[in-house]
C-alpha cells in the first residue's frame, strides 16, 4: 500500500490537471455519479466532513499522471475547500484515501478490471464498485471489498450494504432527468432507496396537498357540527325553551 509524506516539493492541487482529459464514450458515466453526489447533497446536507469527485484526478505519485474514475468518495476530508471548489484530488494534500470508487462500464474497457482495479486496490481504497448495462451473462453491478490487501467480490446482490460508509449500493428502475431506465442509487441498511431531488419534490408536494385535503376536511366537518348545534338550538327555541339557561 502506499505511503502518502506530504513534502514541500510537491505539486499543489492548483498546478496539476483536474482529469485525463479523456472523453467520456456514453454520459452514464457523468450523470450515474451526478445522480450518487445529488442524492448525498440532501442526505447529508449538514455533514461537512465528506467528498465526492466525478471524472476527477487523483494523484498518488508526483512524477506519475492521476488516475480518474468515474466517481468516488472520501470521508473524513474537508467538503469545500475554498470558493473555487477542488481542482484534484493529490493524497498528499488531502491526507485521505478514498473510501469509495466507481467506475461504469460503457462501450469500450479502461481497465476496470486490470489496471484501475489494481492501482485502488493498491492505493487501500476499500470498495471498488464496477457498473455495466450492457452485460448479460454477469451481473451489472459487482462490489468489492479490500481484505488483506485484495479485492474481494463482496456482492452482486443489489443493494449491498457498506457499514462503514452507512450506505448501500443498488440499482433500480427509476426517471432521472426525465430519463427512464435503471440507474445507481443509495439505500439504507433496511433495504429501501434514497429518493431522488424530484421524487423528493413531488412526495413533498403530495404530502402537502393530502394535508391541505385534510384540513379541509376538518373544517368541513366542524362547519357540519356547528351548523347541527345551530339546528337544535332553533329547535329549542321554538318550543319556548332558552338554550342558553340549560347546563
């Protein structure tokens, strides 16, 4: 495993490219991990001490060029920077190596089974997590485990729990930017999927309306009781007797 020493001779993240600058061959690999970091924007709204890179640069060695996945997530690191946001991710700088990493398997291999999965697996990232589609004799999602220093797979089961991150990881069929298909979300240790900022949205406004539709209920129901009391009262009334002098 390497050994991150920060030194004075080191480039800053401001002198280093912030990716490879290798296009994308399919846009699930920009909006899978949009999709992951938009979902832990809200759960995670108050928490401060996390980080998730998409198409980022990360840099173990100085004098080697970064290696970029698709996604990944660092606890235990400082969320913002600065204004500027990060440019890269160099471990001898942010002291932290990522907890989590994800690559998504689109029309061509870039080594998510040679030479990224090696060089996390040497950098001590503890879940490496590969998606692909367009499989069909294996599983689309595969999560790995570091144990002793290897890559083990962990599950094809969807979701599969990650207790040290307090996540679990899954897929389902879902409409994410207008786009129905089956995607990558977070889940909680019971099983069930974090919703996305529109399903969030729309269950917000559902609720609101079904609390709209029970007040007015209640209101309907009160006007309806005091109207029955005003009923009996004339009825009173009319039979010489004063409502107002009964106990």
């Amino acid at each position: 495993m390497f050994e991150y020493k920060p030194l004075h001779y080191y480039p800053s993240s401001e002198e280093l490219p912030d990716s490879d600058d290798t296009p994308v061959d399919n846009e699930l690999q920009d909006l899978i991990p949009g999709l992951l970091k938009a979902i832990l924007g809200y759960l995670w709204v108050d928490r401060w001490d996390w980080f998730f890179g998409i198409d980022m640069g990360i840099y173990y060695d100085p004098e080697e060029p970064a290696i970029v996945p698709d996604g990944f997530l660092s606890l235990g690191v400082e969320r913002f920077i600065d204004e500027d946001l990060r440019l890269s991710y160099p471990l001898w700088e942010e002291g932290v190596v990522p907890i989590f990493v994800l690559e998504v398997v689109s029309q061509n291999y870039r080594g998510e089974y040679s030479t990224k999965k090696l060089m996390y697996q040497e950098m001590g990232v503890l879940y490496y997590v590969v998606y692909s589609s367009r499989r069909r004799r294996k599983p689309p999602l595969e999560v790995y485990k570091l144990v002793n220093g290897e890559y083990m797979l962990l599950s094809t089961q969807s979701p599969c729990w990650m207790p040290e991150i307090g996540l679990g990881i899954g897929r389902e069929r879902a409409t994410y930017l207008g786009i129905e298909r089956e995607w990558v979300f977070w889940y909680n240790e019971q099983g069930d999927r974090y919703l996305l900022p529109d399903e969030r949205t729309e269950l917000a406004q559902r609720q609101a309306e079904a609390a709209q539709r029970q007040a007015e209920i209640a209101q309907r129901q009160a006007e309806a009781a005091q109207q029955q009391l005003e009923q009996l009262r004339e009825q009173l009334r009319s039979r010489g007797i004063d409502p107002d002098t009964l106990g």
